[in-house]
C-alpha cells in the first residue's frame, strides 16, 4: 500500500510550505531517512526525509507550490505500484508526549503510512492515543466500605493521586503516617526555601552599602528560636491547607503505616484493614546513608535533622555536594558557620550541565566554602564533641556534618506483596502501573525523578489511570532548580548528552547585559540554550542567574509545545526584565542576539 508524503507542520505558526526542490524523481528509490524535498516555511529552509523505503511513485506538488500542511505531496511504494487517484489531505495529529527531551522533529511527520487517498490517516507509531472520555461517577460498591482507590502515603505524589482520583469521582482513602505533604513540606521544599530567604536578605543587607544604602553596621545576631518558628508556621500553613483540600474532596484519611497484605488490601498500623479496587503506592524517599565508620555520630546529621538546629554550627561539613548540599551550605554559610563541602564526583551538581558546576564551584569559593571535589570519605570520628572527618584528600575538623548524598526509596508500603524493583525502587511504566495488576506507583518511590513537581505529575497520571483512563506521564520536560544566590534552573539535555546525538548549536547571553539584573545588582551568571541546528529543536536550557527558577519554566513550557528556538526567539518579552536573557540566549543560538556584539 502506498505511503503518503505530506507538507509537515514545522512550527506552531506554520499554516502553510513551499517546495523548493525535489532531490528525488519519480521512479528513483529511496531510503528510509534519505532527504526527498526541500521546504520553505516563513522561518526556515529544511529537508524532509522517507520514514520508509521504497520507490517514489509520485509528486503530486511542483517546485514553487505552496501547499497546506498536512496536504499530500506525494507518494512512496513499490516499485511498478500505482499512487491512489486523486489528491488528499491528511488529517492533522496531535503530537504525542516524548519519553525524552531529545524527540524527533515536526518534520518526522513528513509521511504517513496509509491511505491517505481515502482521506484518512492510521495514527503513527509513538502518536497519542485518542482522548478517553473521563468516566462516570462512581456508583457505591455494595460493600460500602470498598473503595475505588486506596493511596498510601501523603506526600506530593500521594495527597495528588488521592486529589485527581476523587476527582474523577472516586471514592478514596489516603494512608500517611505521619503529616500529610510527605518530605517536601514538612523537612524538604518548602521549609529549606524558608530558610533560604533568610540567607537572601542577610545577603542583601551585607550588600547594601553598594547601593548608596548606609545600615551604619552589618553586624546581625541570629534568634535561632524565632527561625525555626517562622519556617514551623510556614510548613504548618501549608500541611493545613492540604489537610483542608483532601477533607473538601471527601477523601477519608488515615493516620498510621500503610502496608499492603497478600490479598491485596491495605493495613493501617497492622490493625485497620482498608479495600480498594485499584492501589496507588507513594511512600516517597528517606535520606540515604553511608557505610562508613562513624557515620552513626549524633553529630552526623541529614537534611531532616539540620532544619531544627537551635545552634549555628561554628564549623560545618557538607557531605555531597549535589541540590541539597550547596543550597544548606548557602544556608548556614550565611547564618555564619565555616563551610566545607565534600563531594565525590569531579565536581559540584555532577549531575547538570558542566558549566552550570563550573559557576557552582566559582559561587561556593566567592561565598568562602571550602569546596573538596573527588574526594573519598573514609571515616569519622567523635572526640571532645567534635568531628574528625577522614578523606583520601585529607583531614579537617567540624562541629557538625550534613550527610547529603541522596535518597533512597522507603518501600516500607509493599508489605506482602513481591513487586519487579529496579535499583532498589520500584518499577513501573509511563502509565505508573507497577508489575502487579491493580497496583500503581508514584513519586519518589519509583525513582524516575526525586522532585516534587515530577512526583505531582506522576500522582495524577497513577490516579487518572487507577480511575479507568489511559494516561502517560511525560517527565521530559521537568525543570531542575537550585535556590543559590543566583538560582539555577536547568531543563533538557546538557551540552554534553546533546552533542552526542545531534548538531548542536549553542546560543548564550549573561546577565550582565540585561538591563533588569542590571539595575537590580544581579548581574552575575548566563542562559545558555542549546538547539538543534538542523531544525531548531531546543534541547536543552540552563540558566544560573537572577530568577533562574521562575523564568525555566518558561522554557520547559515552550520546550513540551515543540515551538521552534526561530519562533522563540520572535516572542515579545516584557522590558525590562530578567527573561530577555532567555530570549536573547535563544536568538543567539541561530547567530541572530540583537543585543549581543556581532561575533568575529
């Protein structure tokens, strides 16, 4: 059956192409991704490759035509086949979610596999499946103790699946052991950025003389008790107000450990039992610990403990050097304890993009942290209550030490029931469906993304899907953050992963040609922004600077829509403002920063 040709839509804007040369004759045989046309649209000339390989049986559009997308072009067949009669147009698809930021062009939609003669077009391979009507209301079980879902554990993951499942008119029971809004909350997110702030205006006050501000004296002293107040009365707001959206979705809450028994139900502290036709696990994560001698010191503490220190520490040692490392050492640097941090890997944030570590590293040692990277722990030890912390680069001495080198899956939720694990977390697909039917995953405890906004996608996606819908969670585009002073926000691929896999150009603009960072004080850092030269394609952004976690969502918004850096990089942006550096960034990567000096 012959395979359809027709002008893609290369862009959100794009309404119609011109066909400016055909490299194939009809008759001539083809290749599956050998270049066939080349194509006009208002912003780019670029070539269209066969998805399959046979014979190019015929041109249905002539050089200079200018042909709607979606329109049929052309057709490829076997050799001696005979192309439908009469034009067609093929329907246009919704582009379906990518597993990875890296994902084919527009342009890949170039040929359908049917026959589009008839007008119709099978969806491709990868194409999203039709929207599923969302289910009626739930009717009661005649067991009225059944419910439709059981989720256990409270966190982002947790109290969002329990959310998105009352929603679609599920009956739910939510299990938390200990107060809803899990880690993130109540230890994690949202009282270490509490803290921050903190760190922030002492910042600003230390600075404040640069702007003609005169305080007389910078010296501050530190109400430890007031401090943690504070940030108590913040997670408390918070933790209440989830509290408050469950109680108004009718959610029916339960305090305790949740465990799943050999039947599949759901134990509450090993006495209640709760049933439930579908079961969503979201048990989030715990610090992880080291093997290593001394490890057990009170003095040692995790990201959980630190926050209610009632005493800064006049030394502090930082054990990992990843989000949670830097962001408590911006934290008590600024509170006034001398800093080391620790790290293993060969650098700082070893996980993002390069020169995201390089400006890490280069704000650690301005901010007066003494920063040991490939260094190995070896021991610890407790004399006169203080630490000796032993690496194969040396010995140093603190008060107190951060263990901040991760989180492990809790997995104290699977009970009796044996699930596919896969590096200690648990498995499950991109519908969050575990290996056991009826039984879903979500967050933290399925170690795709440790980030709570990963973890808010995943809970509705496991909740939607435990209510009868066929959904997949698309984490792609998840932004990373890291609340430094300047922040750093990063989305896509790093240059490193980019470059291995395309041709790559890469567009920058710092912030000290921005005007707002400028007049605001904040000119250190850059966006830096890496596209695919061959279409436009963004892959990947980084941006260490003023706002830098605000303005990434930006673009992991326009990243997911597939817009094009060329459309990018025409969008209007408020002036003055931090997120014209993003612009500027963008338009840069195709030679084109107005703002930018003219390269040699």
């Amino acid at each position: 059956m012959a395979t359809a040709i027709i002008m893609p839509k290369a862009g959100m804007a794009m309404e119609e192409g011109t066909v400016v040369k055909w490299l194939k004759a009809e008759g001539d045989s083809v290749q599956q991704g050998e270049p066939l046309l080349e194509i006009l649209t208002d912003k780019v000339n670029m070539e269209i490759e066969a998805q399959v390989s046979g014979t190019l049986i015929r041109i249905l559009k002539q050089e200079g035509e200018v042909v709607p997308v979606t329109q049929v072009i052309g057709y490829i067949g076997a050799a001696g086949e005979s192309a439908p009669q009469g034009a067609a147009t093929a329907q246009p698809t919704t582009p379906a979610p990518q597993s990875a930021p890296a994902v084919q062009p527009h342009a890949g939609a170039a040929i359908l596999a049917e026959a589009a003669a008839e007008g119709k077009a099978e969806p491709q391979s990868g194409q999203a499946a039709p929207a599923v009507q969302p289910p009626a209301a739930h009717t009661s079980a005649p067991d009225s103790d059944l419910f439709d879902v059981a989720v256990i554990g409270g966190g982002p993951a947790g109290y969002v699946a329990a959310i998105k499942a009352a929603q679609l008119g599920g009956k739910v029971a939510l299990v938390e052991k200990d107060i809803v809004g899990g880690t993130c909350l109540n230890r994690g997110c949202i009282p270490t950025k509490t803290y921050l702030k903190n760190a922030e205006v002492i910042d600003t006050i230390r600075r404040a003389d640069q702007r003609g501000i005169l305080l007389g004296s910078t010296d501050f002293k530190l109400d430890m008790e007031k401090i943690i107040s504070v940030k108590n009365g913040v997670v408390k707001t918070l933790t209440g107000g989830v509290s408050g959206l469950l109680k108004s979705y009718g959610v029916r809450t339960y305090k305790g450990v949740g465990r799943i028994t050999k039947d599949k139900k759901v134990s509450v502290d090993g006495k209640e039992l709760i049933a439930a036709k579908k079961i969503v696990l979201a048990g989030g994560s715990k610090p992880s610990r080291l093997n290593i001698p001394g490890m057990e010191s009170s003095l040692v503490l995790t990201s959980d403990e630190i926050l209610d220190l009632k005493e800064v520490p006049a030394e502090l040692a930082v054990i990992g050097g990843g989000v949670i490392g830097i962001e408590m050492a911006t934290v008590f640097g600024a509170y006034g304890s001398k800093v080391t941090i620790i790290e293993m890997e060969s650098r700082l944030v070893p996980f993002m993009d390069k020169e995201i570590s390089a400006e890490m590293e280069k704000y650690a040692k301005e901010k007066g942290f003494r920063v040991m990277t490939s260094a190995k722990l070896e021991k610890i030890e407790e004399t006169g209550g203080k630490l000796k912390i032993i690496t194969d680069k040396g010995e140093l001495q603190a008060d107190k030490a951060l263990l901040s080198v991760g989180r492990v899956a809790d997995l104290e939720a699977l009970g009796d029931i044996e699930f596919a694990l896969e590096r200690g977390k648990i498995k499950v697909n991109d519908r969050m469906e575990t290996s056991v039917e009826g039984i879903y995953a979500a967050g933290d405890i399925t170690g795709r993304l440790m980030l709570a906004h990963a973890a808010f996608k995943m809970g509705e996606v496991a909740a939607a899907n435990a209510m009868g819908r066929n959904e997949k969670a698309n984490l792609a585009y998840t932004p990373s953050c890291v609340y430094t002073m300047p922040e750093v926000g990063s989305v896509g691929l790093t240059e490193e992963a980019a470059a291995a896999k395309y041709e790559i150009s890469v567009g920058r603009y710092l912030f000290g040609a921005n005007g707002r960072a400028l007049a605001s004080g904040e000119k250190s850092g850059f966006v830096k922004v890496i596209i695919d030269k061959k279409y436009g394609e963004i892959l990947g952004v980084h941006i260490v600077g003023p706002a830098a976690a605000e303005t990434v969502n930006e673009a992991a918004a326009l990243m997911s829509t597939e817009i094009t850096a060329h459309e990018v990089s025409e969008i209007i942006h408020g002036h003055p403002t931090f997120s014209e550096a993003f612009m500027e960034a963008v338009a840069d990567s195709l030679k084109k920063s107005i703002h930018k000096p003219k390269a040699d």
